[in-house]
C-alpha cells in the first residue's frame, strides 16, 4: 500500500499549498481557521508564530515535521484517511500527514474539539 514514490510526493509538498485547502475545508463546514491552526498546532507543537513562519518559508511537508514535536497522543489518532489506516502506515512522515488529514477531517465533520484532541 505504501510505495515510495507516493512517501516521496508528500515528502516534497509544500505545507503552504495545501493549508489553504485545510482552511477552505474547515470553514466550508462551519469551522474556524483558528480551530484549524489549535489542530495543528497541538500535533505538532508549534506555536502560532512558528506555524506560520513555517506557512511564510514554504516548507515542505519533511521539513515541517521534521522540525514538529508530535503529541505524545497522536498515537491515539485512528481510522481510514485517503485509503490507509492511518494506525498500519510504516513511513513514519506519510503517518504524520495523514494523522494531520485524519484530525482536519474530524474538524471539518463537526466533531468535539476535545474529542480531536484526544483528551489532552
């Protein structure tokens, strides 16, 4: 299920092309960029400021994460996202967009912001 190429092609998207289309998606269901960014910003560790420097540099997707602290609970992020279980993907940076689409989603569908962040 995981080909190279496809690790390879998130590896290199730039995060600053596809938050527009997390916000849009979010505020199409009646959320909030705000709630988007807390989202985010609790996976990954970041704060406001550096979430959107990272925005600001263009950073790709490797990049990005590489420089996240992932939440110890991100772990607890499960379910089908894109076709994978988000729970069974071996490439640990392709697992890391995917439990940030996987909570997009959850956003996007209405579910409990304390729900999607895991209790935390």
């Amino acid at each position: 299920m995981d080909t190279s190429k496809h690790n390879e092609r998130i590896a290199k998207m730039i995060f600053a092309s596809v938050y527009p289309m997390y916000v849009e998606k979010v505020e199409k269901k009646g959320r909030t960029k705000e709630e988007l960014d807390e989202v985010i910003m609790w996976l990954t560790g970041f704060n406001h400021k550096k979430l959107h420097e990272l925005i600001k540099e263009r950073v790709t997707f490797e990049a990005f994460f590489q420089q996240a602290t992932l939440n110890p609970n991100a772990g607890l992020i499960t379910g089908v996202i894109c076709g994978y279980r988000v729970e069974e993907i071996e490439n640990p940076l392709t697992q890391k967009a995917r439990y940030l689409d996987k909570l997009v989603d959850e956003l996007a569908k209405g579910r409990k912001m304390e729900k999607i962040l895991r209790g935390s």
